[in-house]
C-alpha cells in the first residue's frame, strides 16, 4: 500500500519547510502514514503575489505526477492553494490544500474565524477564495502582520506582530478562532494561541490531519 502523505512546500525557502516538519512532528503516528515534507525548488522566496499563485501550477502538476506512484495523499502547504483544482485533475490521491482545510477546521472550532495574513496583499485573494468557498459570513476578518515570507525568520518579531494582529481580530472583529494565513507560521501557533486566549488553526496541520483520515479510511 502507497500511503505517505506527500507535504509540498510550493516555495524554495527551506526554512519554511523546515518549520512545516516541525509543525507536522506529532501527526506520525506508529503505523504510519508516513509524511514527508518536500520543498519546490522551481518555487519563488515566497508566495505572495496572484502571479507566483498562477505560475506555480505546472511545476506543482509536475512534481505530483513524478510522486505519484508512491503516494497516499499530497498537501499543499501555501495558504493559497496553488494549483488545487489542477492538481486534483492530474492525480487519483486525495489532494488537500491548506487554506481549503484551515477553514473548514476553524469553523468546527468558533462561529467566525480571523486569518492573520502576511501581507496586506494577500487579503484580497484570500477574500475571492472564501467567497467562492462560500464562508464569508462566517469570516470575522483577516488582518496583515505586513512581513513577508522570508521575514518570518525573525521569530521574535513575527510573534510579536501575530500577537498584536490577532488581539485586534477577537477584540475588534470578535473572531472566536483563528486560522494562520501562511504555512511559513507554523511552529508559532502554539504561542499565539497562548497569547490571544483563543484556539488556532495551524492550517497545514488541519490538512495533514484530513490526509490521513483519507489514507487510512478511504
């Protein structure tokens, strides 16, 4: 049986994959499956602009078509889903996108869930993608931390800015949980969820946790 769950990193920063495995560490389980996370080399630093969205789906078809044979399941681990509906043509495993799943969780934990964003940017497109999710009414808002994705290797200062971000989201927008807009946050879940005194949906783990529901039942 064929079952690692294939976590892909659609940019090149190996730092942001390095904190996706870490983030991902108490989801292997003894018996498997097996999650292994990979890195795009042909991605940008960084995904944040619509046309490093769009150019990302071919080499993404590409490296999926390439695994295949020895896959249970493929995450995408960028809170755009680069390549989703493509990817699901291409493949016959379960394809799983971050965002899609981030939300889908947040909304079995609170009545309306906040994102926190990286870059002011970003929200525009995440607002087409929960529209035609059909989830905007239960969307509180989605704020920016207005650093990019390479920036989030300043630990310190990213908490830093999420923390006051995600206040602002429960005290102003009334947000009863909330969804971390960029697989680059991961391992500061924890923190922001400590600090902000509501739960928090590190997405990428809310998505391989939907993987192995689906290798393992499907």
């Amino acid at each position: 049986m064929n079952d690692t769950i294939y976590v892909i990193n659609p940019n090149s920063s190996a730092s942001v994959t390095a904190a996706i495995d870490r983030a991902v560490e108490p989801l292997r389980l003894a018996g498997g499956p097996t999650i292994r996370c990979l890195t795009l080399a042909e991605g940008p630093p960084g995904v944040q602009t619509q046309e490093q969205v769009d150019g990302l789906g071919p080499p993404l078809c590409a490296q999926v078509r390439a695994l295949e044979a020895q896959a249970g399941a493929f995450v995408l681990a960028c809170f755009s889903d680069p390549g989703l509906h493509a990817i699901r043509e291409v493949s016959a495993r379960p394809v799983l996108g971050i965002a899609e799943c981030g939300v889908l969780a947040a909304l079995t934990r609170g009545q309306r869930f906040g994102v926190v964003s990286i870059l002011s940017r970003s929200i525009p497109r995440h607002l087409r993608y929960f529209g035609a999710m059909g989830v905007i009414d239960r969307l509180a808002g989605d704020r920016a931390i207005d650093m990019g994705v390479i920036e989030l290797a300043d630990r310190d200062r990213a908490l830093h800015r999420m923390t006051e971000v995600g206040r602002e989201l429960v005290a102003q927008s009334q947000a009863d949980v909330l969804v971390l807009g960029c697989a680059g946050m991961a391992d500061l879940r924890q923190s922001l969820q400590d600090a902000v005194g509501v739960p928090v949906v590190d997405p990428t783990q809310a998505a391989v946790a939907m993987a192995i529901g689906r290798v393992r039942c499907d």
